[in-house]
C-alpha cells in the first residue's frame, strides 16, 4: 500500500522589507515548496483597478471592477505568479510608486480581500497538482486568517528604519511605516502576530541566519527531515 507523501504548508506573516520574501523563496528552493508572494497578488489587482481609474473611496465600483476579473497562476520555477484575465502584470508595473502609495489603501476593502481569499486558498492544491512538497505563503494575514492551521506559522519583524533602509537598497520607494500603520489598524484582516506563531525579528539577522530558524522547524516536518 502506497503512503501519501506528507504535504506541508508554511505561513509567513510579516511587515514590509521585514525579509518574508526572500526567506520565502530560499525555503521554497530548498525544500520543493510552490511560493506565494500574496503581497504581489495585492499589488496586480491595484495595478489593475488604477488603470481602470477606480478609486477606493468608490466601494460600488471596486466590487463591479472586481467582480470582471477572472483569476489564474502561472507557475514559475518555484513561484506562483498571479495571472489576471489571463495576462501576469508585469513586474515593474506592481513595484512602482503609485502601487505602494494605493495598495494599502485597496488592500483594506472588504471586497478586495474577499476577491482573493479563495484565489490563496486555491494555490494549496495548485501545488499539490503540480507535485511540490508543499506550499509557502507569506504575506499579512496567512497565519491568522488564509491558513490559520498551517503546519508551521511564522511572523517577521524588523525596526522601520533597518527597512526603510532595505527598501533604499533595492532602489523601491516605499513608506514601509505608514503601510505598517494602515494594515495593522484595518478592520479587515489586519495584520497581526498569530497566537501561536513562531516570531522572529531579523532586524539583526543575516538572510542564512532567518532561513535556518526556520529550516529547522520545516525539516522536522517533512519525511526523513531533508
């Protein structure tokens, strides 16, 4: 008789430039993981209601605009990339300054986090069809709302100035403070550490040195303990 190979997911749940991604991408390497950057997924929907000059004070029209969108994933290597109406959203286009200024705002409507609460949902079994060990999410609301029972649940932290500072040095214009502020303080699905969540600040933390914390964890989970 067969046995039904262990599939895990990994919530990560954190601040801007508090390192989710690129922990999330170097565990997903090492460990055949699908990686979902939610944060993207956010960004390509305001993108795309920008351009169709949508405002979020407008709730009518955010839910009209919403509701004409048919979402997809393209997978990548290792990441899933959102598709909208068939088309990614091209990286530049979600990295700008207009998207870090709105995305915030957006990703506060009701409507917005219910258009992609399923969509995120989805990617476990995405990964599962597609063979991968497992999935890793990360984003604000992973471990307390999207997969509040995940195998393992994480939450990163760093001081605002060491992310400004990360922020400068990939050359992205973000007030990594403000969108703090605006996503901790939203009534929908705010951001939060989840009880129970394994918290760890990286503000002094080298990337090899936030990976094997949570390496660590994940090994444990897995068949042999890669």
């Amino acid at each position: 008789m067969s046995i039904t190979p262990k599939f895990i997911i990994v919530a990560i749940d954190g601040g801007a430039a508090s390192g989710k991604s690129s922990t999330a991408r170097v565990l997903a390497q090492r460990f055949n993981l699908l990686h979902a950057d939610t944060g993207s997924y956010y960004r390509a929907l305001t993108a795309e209601l920008l351009g169709r000059g949508v405002k979020t004070a407008n709730a009518a029209a955010v839910r009209a605009e919403l509701a004409d969108l048919r979402l997809g994933t393209k997978v990548a290597g290792h990441d899933a990339h959102i598709t909208i109406n068939g088309t990614e959203v091209a990286e530049a286009a979600i990295r700008g300054a207009a998207v870090n200024a709105a995305v915030s705002h957006f990703a506060a409507l009701p409507a917005m986090r219910s258009a992609l609460l399923a969509y995120q949902r989805g990617l476990a079994d995405e990964a599962r069809g597609k063979k991968f060990a497992g999935l890793v999410m990360e984003g604000r609301d992973i471990g307390s709302v999207i997969f509040p029972k995940a195998d393992l649940r994480f939450f990163l932290s760093a001081d605002p100035l060491e992310r400004a500072r990360r922020r400068d040095r990939q050359g992205q214009p973000d007030a990594v403070a403000e969108r703090d502020r605006l996503d901790s303080s939203r009534e929908a699905s705010p951001l939060i550490c989840p009880a129970g969540a394994v918290a760890i600040d990286s503000t002094r933390l080298e990337l090899a040195e936030v990976v094997k914390k949570m390496a660590g964890l994940i090994a444990a989970k897995l068949p042999g303990g890669i």
